[in-house]
C-alpha cells in the first residue's frame, strides 16, 4: 500500500488535478464561440430560445450538487485510505465492524434529501416547459408528421406544408403539434431546448419561443428504423420580414407549374412521382413523400442529407436506397439519363 503513495504517485496525482484545473478553463463563452456557425447540436448552449435559461439553471443547479457530492466521496474515500491502511508489520484479519445504526440511518436520509433537492426544481421547470400561450396570443403553429425518415411541417394557419425544412420568426411563440404516421420519432432541437415524442395516434404539444436569428439543426432522438440516424431537420429563426418573405415565396405557384417548356417534364413527373409527391398546379395527391412544390428552395434534401444541386438529384433519382438506407422511394421502372434530367431541371425550377 505505501508503495501507491510514492514520490511518483504524488506527482501523478498533482498532474491530474492540474489538467482538471486548467479544462476549467472551457467557460460558456468558449462554448458559444465553437458553436457560432450555428450547425453544432448541443443541450448545454440553449439560449437561444425563451427555454434556456431555465434549463441551464437546472443544468447548473445539478452540476452543483454532483460537484459536491463527488469532493464528499473523494475526501472521505482519500481519508480512508490513509486512516485505515496497513501499517509496518500488522498481519492477520483487522477488526470487522458489523453494522452501524447511526451510519445507515445518514446514508438513507442523505440520499432522499439529495432527491428532493434535484426534485423540486426539476418539476418546477417541466411544467414551465408545458406551459401553453396565453389565448389570443400571436403564434405560429406548425404540425409536425413524423415519417420513416423525414419530417412533414404544415403551417394550418399560412396554408403552407413544406419538409425538412422549418422556418421560424424571431421573437414570436412557436406551437407544435407532434404526431407520428409510422413508428415512434422524437422531434428534437438541441438548441431550442425542447423535445417530444412523435407518436402514432396521439398528438404531442411543444413551445418554445425563439430568440436569436439563425440556422440549427435538429434530429429525431428516438430509434425508428434502418435511416434513424439520416432522420435530420433543420430549423431557420427569421426576422419577420425574412419570414413573411418566405411565407409569400412558398404560397406562391412557382413559374415550372406552367411554363411551356417544362411540359414534358411535367408529364413524366405525373407518370413516375405524383403517387407520392404533391406539386401544386401539377399533382396534389400524393403524401407519401414530401411535398416538393417549391423544393428547389430548399437548400438540401434527403432530410438534410444532401446539398440541393443537378448531380445530387440525379443520383437520387436513379438510386434513392444506395443515397439513403432504408429510403421508401420506389419508382415504376429504371429511369434512363434523359427522363432523369428532365426530371432535375423541373424540380431546380420549383423555387
């Protein structure tokens, strides 16, 4: 035993608490400064949305009470040690103790004490975290349908259903109603602070309240099948008028709909996409895909996949399962190169 506490252990032991010393040094700010471009996914950087601050508190408040339970455990661990060590020639079997009423009576109750504390605040933030606006309050609600892998957002009140994709003012209460049309999903934000399942049959309420212009990403965070993993959304937080600009965009007809020279495509979009796509003007049936009526704006498809260009496209269309595991998409017959681009140059031009 007093070889564990030679010179050399020491100075382990010194170097180690050093290195913990100096990782102190990874304060919030650094944090924020990693996450800046707005495309990292983290639970303890939440402050962009009205939820954060009282989620952080509890962050912090638990971070507390584990920080002083652990220096309790490692004194009296460390103080043992030495106390109760062998010392020069003793041998044989050291004095047993069996029991002690005094000692486990402060074991149960130390422990249900330490429940309540972290009890407490946590209900009092669930039930914040629940709380529904105020009737008559100005928010945007958005029904959220989660779908093996993607996500279906329709906006009841602006008449809009776009993928993927949401979008979001600043500054204004956000309601979600979450379902599911398969499995379980979980709609998750990292960044805004909320989560919910998306359940078949039943629907789920969220808000939050978003309060710093930019792009976060987001991900289903209950396993749902073969593409779980490729199940991703990303939402933009607006100024309201990014926001009513895209509203207008998206409410628009896009010019392909009926431009003349996209007659053939738009044949051929009938004849091997309709069933499962909607394009407005064009098909509006279909809602086993996404709706794709202005996909073009999107900046990347697939559920955040892959970025929205000529190639990217023509490689789904001729092989959506190799692009994506587990992908739904099954056409009526192979598609040759010249139906492809045909195809890819009507869905660039549905801005």
């Amino acid at each position: 035993m007093s070889a564990f506490f030679s010179k050399q252990s020491w100075l382990r032991l010194a170097s180690l608490a050093a290195l913990a010393f100096l990782f102190t040094g990874c304060a919030e700010e650094s944090i924020m400064a990693w996450l800046a471009d707005g495309y990292k996914q983290s639970t303890l950087v939440i402050k962009s949305t009205d939820l954060g601050p009282d989620i952080w508190s509890l962050y912090s408040t638990f971070t507390w009470i584990a920080a002083i339970i652990f220096v309790i455990v490692e004194v009296l661990l460390v103080y043992a040690i030495l106390r109760f060590r062998a010392k020069g020639d003793e041998k044989g079997i050291p004095e047993q103790t069996h029991g002690n009423t005094r000692v486990e009576i402060a074991w149960t109750i130390a422990p249900a004490i330490i429940v309540l504390f972290i009890t407490i605040p946590s209900i009092k933030t669930i039930f914040k975290l629940a709380e529904a606006p105020q009737d008559g309050a100005e928010v945007v609600r958005v029904n959220v349908l989660g779908k093996q892998w993607w996500w279906e957002y329709n906006y009841p009140d602006l008449g809009i259903v776009t993928a993927n994709q949401l979008h979001l003012p600043v500054g204004k209460r956000a309601v979600f109603n979450v379902e599911s049309d398969d499995v379980i999903h979980s709609f998750w934000f990292p960044n805004m602070g909320g989560k919910r399942d998306a359940t078949p049959g039943h629907v789920n309420h969220m808000y939050f309240t978003p309060r710093q212009p930019g792009i976060y990403l987001g991900q289903c965070a209950e396993y749902c099948g073969t593409s779980h993993a490729n199940m991703k959304m990303t939402l933009y937080v607006q100024t309201e008028s990014e926001f009513n600009a895209w509203v207008a965009q998206q409410k628009a007809v896009p010019a392909a709909v009926s431009a003349p020279e996209f007659e053939e495509a738009r044949g051929l979009f009938m004849a091997n996409c309709a069933a499962c796509h909607a394009v407005r003007g064009v098909a509006e049936f279909g809602r086993l895909g996404p709706d794709l009526t202005h996909v073009a704006s999107r900046d990347t498809f697939g559920s955040g996949m892959y970025e929205t260009n000529d190639e990217n496209l023509s490689k789904w269309l001729k092989d959506p399962q190799g692009m994506k595991p587990g992908s739904k998409m099954v056409l009526p017959e192979k598609l040759d190169d010249a139906t492809v681009k045909t195809l890819v140059d009507f869905l660039q031009a549905l801005k």
